[in-house]
C-alpha cells in the first residue's frame, strides 16, 4: 500500500472519532513522488534520487554496506540525534514544498527501516518517518532530518496531517502539520504538531492532543481547527487551535446505567503568541488544560 493510500485509510478509520480542519488551505501541494528520476522543479538538474541520496549515502565503490545517515532528531527529543543504519533502503517518498520567509524550501516524508542505538546501547531495528528539509537552488543541500514517530512504533500511524498540511502564517512563511496517531478497540490517540523553519531547523510551532472514544454507553468526538488571527505590531499571526468535543446521546441499553439523554458539544482553544525576546511561539491563554483533565476520564 502508498503512504498516500494509508494517510487516506487512517483518515477513513478517525472519521467517526476524530477530525482536524487546517485554516487557509489551498489546492493541494502534497504529491507522492513515485518516478524518483524527475526533477524537483521545471528547469532543475536536481532529480528526486539526488535528494535522497543526501540522506541516505550510497555505499563507496567496492562495498555493499550501506554507510550511516546524517543525524536524525526526534521531533520530541525522545532519542538524541543520532545516525542510523538503513535496512532494506527506503519505502513510499512524499513532497510538500514550504516557505520560509520568502525562500522555497522542499520537504521529503520518506518511510524507511533502520537501526537506531537504544538506552542500553544496543542497535534497535525501527520503522522511521523520516522528515527531511532541503533547499534545493542554488545547489542541493539537506538543512534538517527529524523522526516524526518519536521512537514510538507499536501500531502507531504518523505523516502529514490531511491532504493539504500547510498553514500559511504570512504570505511568505508557512508551517505544516504532522501527526502521530494510535488506536486500541474503541480509543483513538491523536498528537498534532505544527511545525515550521527556524534558523534552517524545523521547529515546533505549537502541538496538541484530540482523543477520541466510542463506548457501549459513551462515545465522542474531538475537532480540532487551526487558524491564525492577526496580531498588530508583530512578525508572525497569532495561532489558534480550537478543539470541539461532541458527546453522542447514550443508546437505550439495560447495562448503562445514567442514560444521557441528550448529547452535548463543548469548545475549548488555546492561543499561541509570537514572541520576539525568546524568538519562538509561546501559549499565552486558553482552556486547554481544562480538556485534557477531562480526557483523563476515559483512558
């Protein structure tokens, strides 16, 4: 199956759990990029293939194992950056071009087996998303590689987030939306990042948590809608994420034993700020917080 093909089959299995809608969203720029000998842009001698290879370095003449990548951060920090040792090459290779203050910039999400040194020191095997950002004029060269799946891998789905994942914060600078996501039999677990460029790095821009529960007397829902808000004397929009839960009606079951009537829908949202001090995104108000006790309920 392409990664194209499993983002479409988790959004079909979250439908009746979970929802994200992204503001300012445009025809989409994700393609998956299957002929890896195409250029990355009309006009560019650059093909697809030499990107990779920035990535994951082709053994020297005469050898057959495949050398280290360069570091890899976790986009959690849950591991060190460190290289890691590719098995078997790489899987399924999406590209979703991004703007940094003006300056085109390419992202590659690339599905890849490997091994990574665990807390004991031994090599772990690990499936990876590996999210690497590029600029590729003048000339070719690989500015960051991040593990979006945070080292957690037991049924976990992750990737870019809905068909077009890009949030524009000013005409010239967008962010794109990743995320990580689990399901046990009736429970969905979805971690949403919005990243963007810093500094040549990607940097969280800001993350939050939707969950989602369908049970024999309760099931809800959670939406969650990003959007940006303007923000006078300021680089950078305010960024606000709204989170919607909505509670089904309890079914007319004999094993319930409060049957609720009535369903009910409650919004909670938080507000993150541009900060020019600290050179960062910082949560200045929202009820968040608030939700998440909440959830806690139903784990």
């Amino acid at each position: 199956m392409s990664r194209i093909s499993a983002l479409r089959l988790a959004a079909l299995l979250a439908a009746c759990l979970l929802l994200l809608v992204g503001s300012a969203l445009a025809a989409s720029p994700l393609v998956e990029i299957k002929d890896l000998k195409q250029p990355v842009a009309a006009g560019s001698i650059t093909t697809y293939a030499d990107l990779l290879k920035l990535v994951f370095p082709e053994p020297p003449a005469g050898e057959k194992e495949a050398p280290e990548t360069p570091p890899v951060r976790s986009l959690s920090d849950y591991f060190k950056a460190q290289p890691l040792t590719a098995k078997q090459g790489y899987g399924d290779v999406l590209a979703l071009p991004i703007k940094d203050r003006g300056r085109p910039l390419l992202l590659l999400l690339v599905s890849a087996t490997g091994e990574r040194v665990g807390e004991e020191g031994d090599a772990e095997e690990q499936h990876f998303e590996l999210l690497a950002l590029f600029q590729t004029a003048p000339a070719p060269k690989l500015l960051d590689l991040v593990d979006i799946g945070q080292g957690m891998t037991m049924g976990m789905i992750e990737g870019f987030w809905c068909k077009n994942p890009l949030l524009n914060l000013t005409p010239a600078t967008q962010a794109c939306m990743v995320f990580q996501e689990h399901f046990n039999s009736s429970q969905s677990y979805l971690q949403i990042h919005l990243l963007w460029v810093r500094n040549q790095r990607l940097e969280e821009l800001l993350g939050v948590f939707a969950f989602g529960g369908k049970g024999l007397c309760e099931s809800f829902a959670t939406k969650a809608v990003f959007r940006t808000l303007p923000d006078k004397g300021r680089e950078y929009p305010k960024v606000v994420a709204r989170l919607t839960v909505t509670m089904e009606p309890s079914p007319k079951d004999e094993e319930c034993d409060k049957q609720r009537q009535r369903g009910f829908t409650r919004s909670y949202q938080g507000t993150w700020r541009w900060d020019p001090a600290k050179q960062k995104y910082r949560q200045v108000s929202g009820d968040l917080d608030k939700l998440y006790k909440w959830y806690e309920k139903y784990y």
